[in-house]
C-alpha cells in the first residue's frame, strides 16, 4: 500500500509530508486498517538495559516529536518507539523550508530545531496512549534559548516530567540544528551534564520505585579523540546505552546535488557507513554491558544485520521509512534473526 501513497507524498513538500503521513498513520490505526500497510513481525525478544523489548527494530525520535501518534506507530510492528526530542517549553523550531528529499541519494536533510508542544503536551499525549505492543523512549533536550551553561536545567525539568511514564529516557546532545548544542558532547561539559541527570537518575528511582534506563545520542562527526572521551566519560558515568548516531553535517557524500548546500542534518543511504564507524569504535571502547544502538542510513534489513554486526544490540529507523515504507520493519526484524542465529555469517560491515 505505501507504494501507492509514496508518489502522493513525494509530491509534497517533505514537511507537509511529514504531517500528512502521520495522518494517514492515525486514520488507518482508527479505522483498523493498520494490517494493511505492514504485516507485523514475528515477535523476537531482546534484552537491553535491563528491559524485553518484543523484537529490536525501533523507531527513531523526530518521528513524533510530541507523542501524539504513539498507538498507530506500535500498530506497524516497531519493538519500540521513541518521541520528541521534547524541550521544557513549546517552541517552533527553525524557518521554514527545512525539510529536503534527496531521492537520488535515498536521503533527508533537515533542520528542524526541535519544533515540538513542549514537555506538558507530551506527557498529556503519553497518558491518553490505550495500548503498549512495546517499548517507549522518550527523547529529551533543551530549548533554543537556553545556554549551554544553563542546559543541565532543560534537561533536569524533562528527565522528571517524563520519567514515570518512559521505559527509558535519551539525552539528546547530537543535535546539527540547535546551535552550540553539539559543544555539550565536549568531554569535561559531557561529564557534568550526564553526571547530574545520572544523580537524577537515582533520586528518581528511588522516588517513582522503579528505575527508567537512561541512554545518550551522540553524533556521527566526532573525531576519533571525541569518540574516545565520549566512551571513556559514558562508561565511567555508567549510562545504561548509548545511541549511535543522530544525522551528520556532512556532505561529501552528497556533493554536486542542487540541496547538498541546505544547512541541518543529512540522514538516510549516505550516512550509513559514517554512523556504522562510530558504533564500532564505541563498541571496542565501551564495556559489554552497555548496550549500543545503531541508527543511521538503514534502508534494508541487510543494513540492520550489519548495524548488528558491529555491536548494535538494538536499531533504529527513520529516513528508511521514507523510501521503503512500513515493510522496512519485518524486514529488519528477520534480518537481525537470522544473524543472531547464524553469527559467523559473513556480513561485510563497509
């Protein structure tokens, strides 16, 4: 069915797309329509942070940022769904246009800005949920406005408002589109700033009698040095996952497309191999405990195998929806089956 809708949407503009897709989602879950556009999954248990998730295909924050959709999405099979990324306070996000197809290339830029309702909407949206077929993140961040060195208050004020309802929390510090926002992935401001929402973290615990995993998002273009520290300060601070990795400011990959020179975050195909890298350097770096989850560039279930491949025990999509549709899911879901059942297969990881 979605590739009889994909010409329609394509014919949008990406953002209007964006809506109008979320749309159709909605009306299908309430008309009981939802088997149509995606044949569930076998379940296929996983274990992750101290959690079962019905199988390791989720779906990536930026989706829904508001989590107003959270049931159609479960509805497609996803083992889980995170929303947001949420800020403290409503905000708009960056000008419009800001979302850009490249079709050629499989690929999305984006520079949203974390345009959402703002934290209370989201916990609103969260409560009137009927049903749970999985797992649900919930992404947080800080709002525009705020600077850098008042960021740990944006994020504190999330983490509590969001924490009884979330199966786990992401701290997102990866973000192209919020300026200044990546400078807190700096080792000394990323141990502070995960330092004090860890101590949260616990107080939080101990209050709600339940203790919700908390995971941080870090971005593609870290040096080879930024990945070291970063792996150093999130296993010293025992964060319970990492997510590997938010959209890149790269372009080389896309050079000499007319949108190549759109400013915010390129996803899909072309970041594939640069967000796979960085979650095999933090995978020989980080202890087997923490579990990572590999997001970026999957368009198959051949690259969810390989995000497998290089130590993801759990991945995300996104932009793949885009270009593949619903169908994407299973896809992935049995892809991942079978390398875990046949783990010496050789799955080149280039």
């Amino acid at each position: 069915m979605y590739g009889l809708a994909r010409p329609f949407l394509f014919g949008l503009d990406a953002e209007r797309a964006h809506g109008a897709g979320l749309a159709a989602l909605e009306t299908a879950y309430r008309t009981g329509l939802s088997p149509l556009l995606a044949r569930k999954p076998h379940p296929f248990p996983t274990r992750a942070f101290g959690l079962t998730f019905p199988n390791p295909v989720g779906l990536a924050a930026g989706l829904d940022k508001n989590g107003a959709h959270i049931d159609a999405l479960f509805a497609l099979g996803f083992g889980f769904i995170e929303v947001g990324t949420v800020t403290p306070e409503p905000q708009a996000g960056n000008p419009k246009p800001r979302m850009f197809r490249l079709p050629q290339h499989r690929a999305v830029i984006n520079r949203l800005g974390f345009n959402n309702d703002g934290v209370e909407a989201l916990v609103r949206n969260v409560g009137k949920a009927q049903r749970r077929d999985g797992l649900l993140g919930i992404n947080i961040g800080k709002n525009k406005a705020t600077p850098n060195d008042s960021a740990e208050a944006d994020y504190l004020f999330c983490l509590e408002r969001v924490y009884p309802l979330a199966d786990y929390i992401t701290v997102n510090i990866s973000s192209p589109n919020t300026a200044g926002l990546r400078e807190l992935q700096e080792e000394q401001a990323l141990r502070r700033l995960v330092g004090l929402l860890r101590e949260a973290q616990e107080r939080l615990g101990a209050k709600h009698g339940k203790r919700v995993p908390m995971l941080v998002k870090v971005a593609p273009d870290l040096s080879d040095d930024d990945v070291d520290a970063a792996a150093r300060v999130l296993s010293d601070l025992e964060v319970d996952g990492v997510i590997a990795t938010n959209t890149t400011v790269s372009r080389i990959s896309v050079q000499g497309h007319p949108k190549a020179r759109e400013t915010g975050g390129l996803s899909g195909e072309p970041l594939m191999n640069k967000s796979t890298a960085v979650l095999r350097m933090l995978r020989t770096r980080m202890p087997e405990h923490i579990p990572l989850v590999g997001v970026g560039g999957i368009l198959s279930g051949a690259d969810a195998a390989k995000k497998m491949a290089a130590g993801a025990a759990l991945v995300q999509v996104y932009t793949g929806l885009v270009y593949r549709g619903p169908q994407l899911i299973g896809e992935c879901v049995e892809a991942m089956r079978r390398r875990k059942e046949a783990p010496s297969r050789n799955i080149p990881l280039a």
